[in-house]
C-alpha cells in the first residue's frame, strides 16, 4: 500500500511509520519539517502545514491516510477534504476521552461521546481538559462526513512506551529503578489499562491492511496496578520497597491525579469507575494484541535512562514530596 502520513515522525506516528515500512509498505510523509525532520531519510517528505498549506498534496493519491495529530475540527475538515477522492481509507487517531463521562464501566464504541461544555464554541483554537474529548468528536465527524464508510477511528487510551513526551507511564519504570522506599497509590487490585505504542501502531497497519472501518477502542485488557509495578521491579531489578496509600490519605494531602501520581485516579471520583474498565473486545476480534508487560516497561525505562539527567520531567511525583508523604503516612499509621 502507499500510505500517506500526516506527522509521522513524533511517538504514535513514528511507531505507525515502522510498522508500515517493516510491512513492506510505500510510505510518504507529510508535516512541517520541524519534529525528527531526520527521521526516516528514505522515504518521500512533503513539506506542508496541514493548517492551510497542503499544497503538496495537490493531485496526489494514495491507498490510505494515517492522521496521528488532529485536535481542531477545522483543521481536521481540510486535510478530509482535500483527500476525500485520493485516498480509500482515512485513519484519524481519536481517544478514549471521545466518551462522555462518566463512562459506563466496560464501555463499548456504542457508547455516549461527549459534546462541548455549554457556551464554548466548537472553533476554538485552544485544547483543554474539557475539550480535549469533545474536540476529537467533532474531528472524527469531520472525517466521517468526508469519506462516508471509509473512516477508520483509533481510540487509544494512554499510549505508552520511548519517545512518550507525556512521561504519565515512563515515570513508574524510571521511579522504581532508582529503588528505597516507593508510593504507590490506592489499592493494589486497582485497575488500569494503556496500550503500547508498538502494539498500537503495528495494530493500525494491520487494520489498513484488512480494509477495517468503524470506531474502535486500542486498550489493554484491565490490570492491577500492583502487576504494573512488581513488573517494573522485575525489569529493572530494583530493591524498591511499595508503600501502598490510600485514596484518601492522597486526596487529603492535595495529590495531582494522573500527572503528579500517573496512573492514579481516586476511586471516589465519578470518572473513576469506568475509566480503566473500557471494553476491547473488538479491537482483539480484529487483530489488536499486547506484547509482554516486561517488554512494555523495558523500553520506556531503557528510553527514559537514554536521556538527560537533567531532563524536566513532565508528569510524576518529585522526589522531596514523594519522602514527605511517606514521613506523614508512617506517622498515621503509627
């Protein structure tokens, strides 16, 4: 197949980027020049800004389109357009945050998407927590409209693994291997999901591959969050001891749900049932699968010790509050 990439050179995209070009697959990619413009020296770079400048497209044609970085459904509505009769499949990478929330617990595709807060406009030119979900629904309606039958709509949950600028995974291999006493936060069997960037991009080829359309949640299957940590443990053989805190001791203390403790979402908060709970049942029907979560761990810890140590970490918990809660929470107990 020929591909045509829009981005393609930052975390999902370059990993899409592999998997196709492992699979054989002509690709070309599309974006500014500004992110790993070294990356990938052999395919064909289209220099463009998908915001008003897609002249490089012009006239072009392609098999399929993988859309790894559309928030704006203005934005997203020129390069579906443009593309309507160019190419057969139009892949746009939403989110689970495309569900109103709360979500059900096990939530399928069918379920609720969420709309924009009331008063706030669809065109605005700026992403919040608020409309970070309803503005991937109005993206994948733009494509949708586009390219009727042909829209192919990823929900991934949090993608994990190297190159994640968001570090709301890495922080956990990373924090582990340096070993001592370690927070861990609620309980044990508490659930999680996420999904591996490998997984998830190889996982997109293989449904262009199958000519698949439609909605799709790409998550792992629910796991304890203690087999998150005891596998970061394993991986890095570290001698870290988990101190497991409770919920309410965390919420007390005005701990950051997700990015100051990733992974963590007080299981009293509405959001909190159905949130690691979505259902993947047709994703794994049509081919999704999840290598070992020793490999997952293993390559966001090698990635994450590749970089600075001086390297401004952009979720997790510093290490000077980390001993202050441990401190208090002994002298609670005791």
């Amino acid at each position: 197949m020929k591909i045509l990439f829009i981005g393609g050179t930052v975390f999902l995209g370059r990993a899409t980027v592999e998997a196709a070009l492992a699979r054989g697959h002509q690709v070309t990619l599309f974006n500014r020049g500004q992110s790993g413009p070294d990356l990938f020296p052999d395919v064909e770079h289209l220099v463009g800004d998908r915001d008003g400048n897609l002249d490089a497209l012009q006239g072009r044609r392609f098999d399929a389109v993988v859309d790894t970085c559309g928030y704006f459904p203005r934005v997203v509505r020129q390069s579906a357009e443009l593309l309507a009769e160019a190419v057969d499949r139009y892949v746009f990478v939403s989110s689970l945050s495309a569900y109103a929330e709360p979500a059900v617990e096990g939530a399928t595709e069918d379920a609720p998407t969420a709309t924009m807060p009331e008063g706030v406009a669809a065109d605005i030119e700026e992403v919040t927590g608020e409309t970070y979900g309803p503005l991937k629904v109005l993206c994948e309606q733009e494509v949708s409209r586009a390219l009727p039958g042909r829209a192919l709509l990823v929900r991934p949950g949090l993608i994990v693994g190297a190159y994640d600028r968001t570090d709301r995974f890495t922080y956990w291999p990373w924090r582990i291997a340096k070993g001592g006493e370690t927070l861990a936060p609620g309980r044990p069997e508490r659930l999680v999901q996420f999904v591996d960037v490998r997984d998830l991009g190889g996982w997109i080829v293989h449904l262009l591959e199958a000519g698949c359309a439609g909605a799709y949640n790409a998550i792992t299957t629910p796991l304890p969050m203690a087999d998150v940590l005891e596998a970061c443990c394993t991986v890095s053989g570290s001698d870290a001891a988990l101190t497991w805190v409770t919920d309410a001791f965390l919420v007390e203390r005005e701990v950051g749900m997700w990015v100051e403790m990733p992974l963590w979402i007080p299981e009293a908060e509405p959001i909190a049932k159905g949130f690691f709970t979505y259902s993947n049942r047709k994703a794994l029907a049509d081919g999704l699968t999840f290598r070992p979560l020793a490999d997952t761990v293993r390559d966001a810890l090698d990635w994450a010790q590749s970089r600075p140590a001086d390297h401004e970490w952009r979720a997790g918990m510093a290490a000077e509050r980390e001993a202050e809660l441990l401190a208090a929470w002994r002298t609670r107990k005791g």
